[in-house]
C-alpha cells in the first residue's frame, strides 16, 4: 500500500542535537509521527513469549520515484541486498534505518529508508541519486560532484558506495545514520579523492535534517577496509570500528562530539588475527554485559563444510577472543546473515539460511529457536525495544515478527 509522501503525518517534536551541536544546545527537530495501525498494535499486543508472526502487508512512504518503483520497493519497502543485511534501531526515532548499495543485481541505489513498526510503513529518507548500474552501462557520471577534493553526488550522498556490509551504525546522540565507506566509485568517474591513503572514510546522514555530510579522515584515523565491523557502543555513547585483513587487524572508537578516533590496540594493525574475526563477519554489542559478539565462517569450501567461530571482544580489557567454533552453528557471513542485540532477553540474535539462533556470552552452544507460528524467513534483522519484538524483513511485501520471551540456555 503506497501513502502519498507524508500526507497523514501528524507533528512530534523532539529534543536532537543538530551536527556538531553540544548536549546543552540540544535544539528542538520535527520527526514525522506516522498513524499506527489499530490491526498491527493489536497483532503485537496478542504476541506472547516464542510466538511469531507475519505482520499485513506493509505501506510505504515518501518521494519514492520510478527508479524505486521500477524495483516495486513502492510496494515491498526495501529488502535484503548483496552484502547489505544490516538493519539498525534508532533510539531517538523509535525507528529502523536501512541503507546500502548491491553488488550488481538488481541494481546499485544510495537510498536511505526508516521503518516504523506501529504504522507497519517503510519511509523513504533520501531518494537515491541515480541507478549507478544504468550510469556505469551509459558512461554517464553526471551525478557526481566534487567539492573540497571530495566525490559525492550534488546532494551530498556517497556517490555509488558499493556495500554496507556490517560497516553502518546508528548514533542517537549524534542523531545520524553512519556509514563507513570503503571501496566505492565502481561505476567510474575521473577524479582521485585527497584524503589519506587507507584511511577510513565515514558519511553521515541526518534523517532529521535530511542531510549528507563527509567525515573528511585525518593521520588520527584508523585504517579503513572492505567488510569490516562498524558498531554503536550505547554506555559509551561512541562506534566501534573493527578491521581486519591480510595486514592485521585493528580496533578504534570515533565520538561524534569531536569528531575524533580513539584507537583500543595501539592505533596500528596487528598482524597475530587468529583470536578474532576476519572479513564478512556479522556483530551485535551485548549491551548487559559490555561486549562485543561477533560470528565469522560458513558455506563449504572444496565440497568441505567451513566452521563457524564465535568471538567476543571485552572493550574494557582491549581482548579479542574466540570462545567457540563448530561445524553445526549459525553462519557469520554479512551476505548470508543478520544479527542483533535483544535486551529484554539479553541474547544475541542471528538469522541465517538455517533458522533463527541466539548467543549469550559465556555460554558454550548457540541455541536454535522453534517459534510457535509462523519461521523465520532469511533476511535483514532488527530488534526493536519499542515494542518488544525481533523484526525480520525479507523479500516479502510484510515484515515477521517474534517475541522472545524467556529463552533456555542451550544443551552443554
């Protein structure tokens, strides 16, 4: 069901700091409040403990365009892309934000969206700049704009940025959706961009302000990298960044109020990675307990299966660790997979091609879950505190839903 462009929005206001802005100044931003929907609150209300269940079909909303439309996200919403399955909460919208360009099929789109649970409506933030594929086919880069030695399309979007892998992170202190950018530019343009060579490069979207901005690198940054882990830490109020290649790996915290990097190994890459994970892992921050879960591995290799290997990674201690590998868990691929953090149960949660798993750290097992109604499908996950409930979104026009509640801890 498509609703004209915030046509039955009422008006919220809200304290949100702008870009740059202190606490203290924190000044007054309108966030559209979308009209719940009577037959969703009452389906959600009705959901006890391990029940699930798929939501009406969902509406959308916003300048959605033809190129969108040519890709019936006019009627689906956005859905799981090459590479881009994270889905992340924002506190201070009460709303999951989405963004990420695919790896060829069936299209490469900067577009920004927010999904209201209540409402059941996908909202389009940013309407994408172009289809980058059809550029690159045409040898077209007239979206391109460079500024201050800086490559962006004439909003101030990242122009054509591949993926987002596990690289995006939503700061409800900073009130913007970040996204670390790492190999961008496919579809070709002739300009080479004065930052530091392998630094890591972030833009910033404000969805209150509907606005791009560029986090220009400094010597300070870490080092940037493809498929690595980018990670809001709430009782620190600051993102994590993790990489890890060929070269090593590394660790840095960025706090928005400066604009600064705090590195937590010593600011270069360590070559001994065994402890941790390497590339395409997927991650969620165990807020209860102040860690860091993340899962690498899957698929098989030369007809052989591949072992999956859980991590953690104990910010205070500054300590990688890999606490447990089997033949028989979930996969940890940013492709393949989606996790996210429940507090209410205080779990770890993974949905993957095999069902729906969770993960406490200290324990020795993932623990799969049997919901009572309807399975899990594949695809992008979001834990939402608002209403209590596990989102799945996948290649369907609605989204499913599912209420933990209490989980037993796994066989030992």
């Amino acid at each position: 069901m498509k609703l004209a462009p915030f046509a039955h929005l009422a008006v919220l206001c809200c304290a949100a700091a702008g870009p740059g802005a202190r606490a203290e100044e924190a000044p007054r931003q309108v966030l559209p409040a979308l009209a719940p929907d009577p037959a969703v609150l009452k389906q959600l209300e009705a959901l006890g403990e391990n029940q699930s269940a798929w939501l009406p079909p969902v509406k959308t909303a916003g300048p959605i365009n033809d190129t969108l439309k040519a890709f019936k996200m006019d009627v689906k919403g956005p859905q799981p892309r090459d590479y881009c399955r994270k889905w992340v909460w924002a506190a201070d919208r009460k709303r999951a934000l989405f963004c990420g360009e695919n790896a060829g099929a069936p299209h490469r789109l900067n577009d920004v969206w927010e999904y209201d649970l209540a409402s059941n409506t996908w909202v389009l933030l940013h309407e994408p700049d172009a289809d980058f594929l059809k550029l690159s086919a045409q040898g077209k880069a007239e979206v391109a704009l460079v500024k201050d030695g800086i490559l962006t399309t004439r909003t101030g979007a990242p122009y054509d940025p591949v993926h987002a892998w596990w690289q995006i992170a939503y700061d409800p202190n900073m009130h913007a959706l970040l996204w670390a950018i790492g190999n961008y530019n496919k579809c070709g343009f002739p300009h080479k961009q004065e930052i530091p060579w392998g630094k890591l490069e972030m833009f910033a979207y404000f969805p209150f302000e509907k606005r791009w901005e560029y986090i220009r690198p400094t010597e300070k940054s870490p080092p940037g990298h493809n498929a690595s882990i980018l990670e809001y830490i709430p009782d620190r109020a600051q993102s994590l960044w993790f990489t890890n290649t060929w070269r090593g790996h590394a660790a840095s915290l960025f706090d928005p109020k400066d604009r600064s990097w705090t590195h937590l190994l010593g600011g270069k890459e360590i070559k001994d990675n065994a402890q941790c994970p390497g590339p395409e892992a997927v991650a969620a921050y165990d807020a209860g307990r102040k860690i860091l879960v993340a899962q690498h591995g899957g698929l098989t290799r030369d007809g052989k299966p591949q072992t999956q290997t859980t991590y953690t990674f104990d910010l205070a201690a500054r300590e990688w660790k890999a606490v447990l590998t089997s033949t028989d868990g979930p996969e940890g691929l940013d492709m393949r997979a989606s996790m996210t953090y429940d507090a209410a149960s205080n779990r770890c949660f993974l949905v993957d091609g095999a069902g729906l798993w969770s993960y406490a750290v200290g324990e020795k097992a993932w623990t799969k879950h049997a919901p009572e109604g309807p399975a899990p499908p594949n695809g992008m996950l979001c834990h939402n505190p608002a209403h209590n409930v596990l989102m799945i979104k996948a290649g369907e026009n609605a989204v499913w839903v599912w209420r933990s509640g209490k989980v037993p801890a796994p066989a030992q």
